[in-house]
C-alpha cells in the first residue's frame, strides 16, 4: 500500500507513527457532548496519544461525526469498556500509574506531578465530573490550579491543559526524538495507516 502514496504523504506518517507516544494514555468516562469527544480527540491526535479508553456506565455513547473530530478518529484509535474497573485493569496490567481528574483537596497540582512516566489521564462528566469509584480507584486525583471564582473548566479545555503539559514535560525528555515500538510494529502500522 506504500507504494500508492506520495512520498511526502509518507514521510508524514513515518514521522507521525514515531512520535506516537503509547505510554500516554487517555479515559473518557462518560462525557455527553459528542462536540467534547470531538475535541479531546484532535488534542489526543496532536500531542501524539495513539489510543483512547471510552468508558460509558450512564451515559449513551455519543455519535462523533467525521467533520466535528476533524478526522482525528481516523488516527486515533479506540476502546470500549463496560466499567471503570475493567478499563483500569487493562491499564494496570499494562504498566499504567492511573491519574483522576477531580477537583478535591487531596488531588494534586498537574505542574508537580511527573507526566513523562507511562500514565493514563481519567477524564469525567461535564457536570459530574469522574465517578466517584473512578476517582478512588485511581492511583491519584489531579487539578489544574485556577484562581477564578468559578471553579471548572469545559473538559476538552481541561483535557487540553493536561495533555500539553504532559507534551512539554516529554519535550524536555527526548521523548518524541525516538520510536516507542519496534521496527516490525512500526512497519505494521504504517501499512495499516496507508491503507486509510
């Protein structure tokens, strides 16, 4: 299928492939607005997140159109689970140390905390917030600091806050200058990446 693409094409999904950062990890629990979903992904996409864990419990799972996700589905893969504690046990079995999005007086600032380890990013509800057994669960609970008088930002916001941050902290490591796979995996997926 290589051979059907331009090579400029190519280079852009060589290139993209090994900036993929596959010990980074997002969880959806529940979010209603499919137009949220939407942008999570295209931030997931642009800080290099190759998967993302779609928890749905109470909420209907959103229909995401390919124009308000800005074809970021097309790149971003995802996962399905019926539980916070199925999701988490894959991560866990995975290596993953999980962090819970809640506003709490336990939950740490994200600045002090080190986003360049394998971790998987939780993020709830946009009224809810992440579950109560979601936040428990977790290895730890995360907050932005903000010093409004309202205390809430819209997810995708938030998500987007979390995510660079995690980007800059990898930035400063080296983490995207070499390939996270082998060179057989990273063969595979651009096989499977051309053929999109």
């Amino acid at each position: 299928m290589k051979e059907f693409k331009s090579e400029k094409r190519l280079n852009k999904i060589v290139t993209t492939l090994k900036q993929r950062q596959f010990d980074l990890m997002v969880v959806l629990e529940n979010i209603h607005d499919p137009h949220n979903v939407s942008a999570i992904f295209r931030t997931c996409d642009a800080v290099g997140i190759p998967k993302v864990s779609l928890v749905y419990t109470i909420e209907k799972f959103p229909k995401i159109g390919k124009k308000s996700s800005a074809s970021a589905f097309k790149w971003v893969e995802r996962e399905k689970y019926k539980s916070i504690e199925s999701c988490y046990d894959e991560l866990r079995k995975n290596g993953f140390k999980i962090y819970a999005s809640s506003i709490n007086n336990d939950s740490k600032n994200i600045y002090e905390i080190d986003l360049a380890e394998k971790v998987a990013i939780v993020l709830g509800n946009e009224h809810r917030g992440v579950s109560e057994q979601a936040a428990r669960l977790a290895d730890e609970r995360i907050v932005i600091p903000m010093f409004g008088m309202v205390q809430s930002l819209n997810v995708s916001v938030a998500a987007a806050i979390i995510l660079y941050e995690a980007c800059r902290q990898r930035i400063v490591k080296g983490k995207y200058n070499n390939s996270h796979i082998s060179e057989s995996e990273l063969e595979r997926l651009i096989e499977q990446w051309c053929s999109k």
